[in-house]
C-alpha cells in the first residue's frame, strides 16, 4: 500500500484512522497509553540487581537519573518522527518510509519479538512472581502469566475502546496507588526509619567497582534501567487513531516520561535508602523486600497488590498496541493473510491480530524463559532499535524536512549514548553476562528478519510499495 505524500514533503499518513478523527485517543488516553507501558516489570526488579553491581544506593539514583534523561531525549526526537511521519506502526514505520522496506521490517520484526512479545513476557512472569510469591513447585512455572496474556487479549479483541477506557482508568488508580505508598515512605523517611537514608551518601563496601570498572558497570546497568523507560515511546504505535497526532502524540510522550521519570525516583529512593543494602542487594521483588522493611507483612501485601495491578496494565498496552504494527506490516504486504490483520474502520487493531500477540506472548511465558535473561536482551535489543529509528530524524533533515532543533539535538544524544553503552556493555560485559545470551539472540532476531523480508520479496512483495511517496 502507497501512502501519499503531503505537501512540504515527508508526511505520509496511514491507515483509515489518521485523520483527526474525533473518537480516536485522546492527549490524557495517549499519556496513559505511554505510562502503562513504562511502568511494568522493570522498576520492580531492577534495582537490587543494581545495587549489588554497583555498590551505593546514590550510585543506583545515579542511574535511574540518567535513564530518565535518555528516555526524555527519545521522548522528543520521537515526537518529531510522529510530526512528520504519521500513522501507526512506530520504528517499522519510522524506517520503511525515510530508509528502506528491508530497515522497516527489521524494525518491525524487533518490535514483534523484543518491543512486544518479549516485554509484555516479562512483564507477565514478574506479576506471576509477585502474585504467588509460594508457587508449588509441581505446578508449571509462566502458566499464570500466560492466562493474564491471553485475557487481556480477548478484552482488546471483543472491545478495543471499551479495553482503553478501562485501561485509562486503571491506569490513573494505579498511579494514585503508588504516590499514595511513596507519600507513606516520605513520612517514615521524615521520622528516621530509612535505614540507608541515615548513611547516606554510603561509602561503596569492599569489592565495590571504581574507576574504569565502574563506569562499564553503570553502562551495563544503564542497558538495564533503559528496559524500564522503553515505553516513553508507545503512544507511536497508535499514532493512527490519535486526535491531532500532530500536538496530542508529541505531548503524551513527554508529559507522561517526565512524569513517568518523576515516579521513578521516587520509588527508587524508596527501596534504595529504605531497608539496609545488604537485604536489597541482589533482590528480584526489591518493592517488596523494602515495603517489609518499613511497614512489615501488610504493607508488603498492599505493595504486591499495586505492583500487580500496574504489570496487568503494562501488560495490557503492550497487548494494546503490538497488534497496530502487525496491521500496518500486513498493509504493506509484508505480513501474511494481510486481509485477515487488516485495521478495522475505526482504525482499531483487528481482533485476529490482538489474540495472535496475546497468544505469542502465552507462548513465551511457558518457554522456560527466565526473568533475567529477559533483561539482558530486552535491554540491548529495544535501545538499538530506538536507536535506530531516532536515526531517521536526521535523514528527514538532509532532506528539507522543518525539524526543531531541540529535538534534533535530543535525537543527537539519545543516539550518541545509546550505541555507547550498547558497546561499553558488550566489551566489558559482567561474569554471569553469556556470549550466547542477548547478543546471540539479537543477531537471531536480526538475520530472522531478513530472511523472511526476501521470502516476502520472492514471493511478488514490491518493496517500493512500503516505501510510500515519501521521496517526492
């Protein structure tokens, strides 16, 4: 499918739903699109991870500042990208009109496997782990996460808008959930029961990274924590069925990532300074280990309610919008049974596609995949494809595309430090860190993708096509 250009160049709209429609997403529906996809699995685990590789508590703040200013950097070069090239599809959409169909489809294919089906695994295997803490070991590991997949995937199916309604709202008692634990922690904070916040700043114990060593390690763990922030961009995948894309898409990515950010530090401070280091360190519920610290076994209980209500709504967005770039690929042509994935009227995702990303998603929570491993390649596989859409801003320029400066320069540095901590992780990487792990399975995903790219090709697929009128 051709998408026609618009005049001043570069602009292409897809899918019925483009226009300015009035019953499409909403600035505040988009915002909570992109919140509910960055607060998932990661800010309850990683933390303890963190903290065990880098030694101090303000080391791991550290951190969670840096990342939150590397997603706000993608959060404005994205929003140029959605000024300029609209309709749903995210990075796939990004590259097939200003690169190549052959860029797009890989993008789209990460996105397929790493963006959605990974992600919304492990924010699936992190709620069955904090939902039953006490799992019998007869009974099958993932099966829980598995059945939460595939019920947020027949609520999208059988009712995409009444799916974001409810979303929208769960999503706003979530957040309140959560202020209202961090106003709780800020008064016990006030009052003397931070353990680490008396010690602060910390002197890093014996063993701790220094120098060099210590720069790779928080280069690692920045790969890490970006997993958390990977959703700054989400509100792209619906771009399509968004009111004025032009104002509400840029603006939901921003506010809702700052906010996001905000959020993030917060309840970072809290499990970092909370209880003493030694029983957060190397933690994978790090939340809990801290609410039992500071307010024992029924505040534990109320943080393991929240935290798996928020991994339901993470969960659900990621169902949300993942189907969007199945629809958009299979317009293209370069997805199978294109009749079958088309968009609805509306421009809402098919319900085939929905239950096929919720089924994908089962499928990999009972794969014996572990919630580390996860990390590990959600972390260099998601940043690199960011990355490389990012990338396209600076194509769009060369070509007379009116992009602002600040968002160019956002680009700049979300580029620039991507592909830095990418390198200084894999040439320093950490013991336990696999030559067989994440880069083997992002060099899978990338050579996967090809292949079925030149299937696709062989098969009569035009690659112009995808390409749209964006040259002219």
């Amino acid at each position: 499918m051709t998408a026609p250009s618009e005049p001043g160049g570069l602009s292409p709209r897809t899918g019925p739903a483009a226009a300015d429609a009035p019953t499409g997403f909403h600035t505040p529906a988009l915002a909570a699109v992109v919140a509910a996809s960055m607060i998932g699995a990661g800010v309850w685990t990683t933390s303890g991870y963190t903290l065990a590789a880098l030694g101090t508590p303000g080391r791991v703040m550290v951190v969670w500042a840096l990342g939150g200013a590397l997603a706000l950097c993608g959060a404005a070069a994205y929003g140029g990208l959605a000024d300029r090239v609209r309709g749903s599809g995210g990075e796939y959409l990004f590259l097939a009109r200003t690169v190549h169909p052959l860029a797009g489809f890989l993008a789209g294919w990460v996105s397929l496997l790493a963006g959605f089906t990974a992600a919304a695994a492990f924010a699936g295997l992190t709620f069955e782990e904090y939902l039953w803490r006490g799992r019998p070991e007869w009974f099958p590991p993932g099966v829980v996460a598995a059945v939460a997949a595939l019920l947020c995937g027949a609520l999208h199916a059988l009712a995409p808008r009444g799916g974001t309604e409810t979303q929208t709202v769960v999503v706003a008692v979530k957040l309140a959930l959560i202020l209202a634990f961090c106003a709780f922690a800020g008064d016990l904070f006030a009052r003397g029961y931070f353990a680490g916040g008396r010690a602060f700043p910390a002197i890093p114990p014996e063993g701790a990274p220094v120098g060099w060593a210590l720069i790779a390690a928080i280069a690692g763990q920045l790969v890490w924590v970006s997993t958390s922030y990977s959703g700054f961009n989400a509100a792209v995948y619906v771009a399509g069925e968004a009111r004025d894309p032009r104002r509400s898409v840029p603006r939901a990515m921003l506010w809702a990532t700052a906010a996001v950010t905000v959020l993030y530090l917060m309840l970072n401070a809290v499990f970092v300074f909370g209880p003493p280091a030694e029983r957060v360190a190397g933690a994978g519920d790090v939340a809990a280990v801290a609410a039992r610290f500071l307010g024992g076994g029924s505040l534990e209980f109320a943080v393991r309610a929240v935290i798996c209500l928020g991994l339901l709504t993470s969960l659900s967005a990621l169902i949300q919008t993942g189907p969007r770039v199945y629809a958009t690929m299979a317009a293209d042509g370069l997805f199978p049974l294109p009749k079958l994935f088309q968009l609805r009227p509306d421009g809402a995702a098919p319900a085939s596609a929905v239950l096929l990303q919720a089924a994908l998603i089962a499928g990999l929570c009972v794969a014996g995949t572990t919630i580390r491993g996860l990390l590990d390649y959600l972390g260099l596989t998601l940043s690199l494809s960011a990355a490389a859409a990012v990338s396209c801003l600076f194509l769009l320029k060369t070509r007379g595309e009116p992009i602002a400066w600040w968002r160019l320069a956002s680009g700049a540095t979300f580029v620039l430090a991507t592909v830095t901590l990418a390198v200084v992780k894999l040439l320093n990487p950490p013991p336990w860190f696999h030559p067989l792990g994440p880069p083997a399975g992002l060099a899978a995903t990338v050579i996967s993708g090809a292949v079925l790219y030149y299937i696709f090709v062989k098969r009569g697929f035009d690659p112009t096509a995808a390409r749209g009128a964006s040259r002219g």
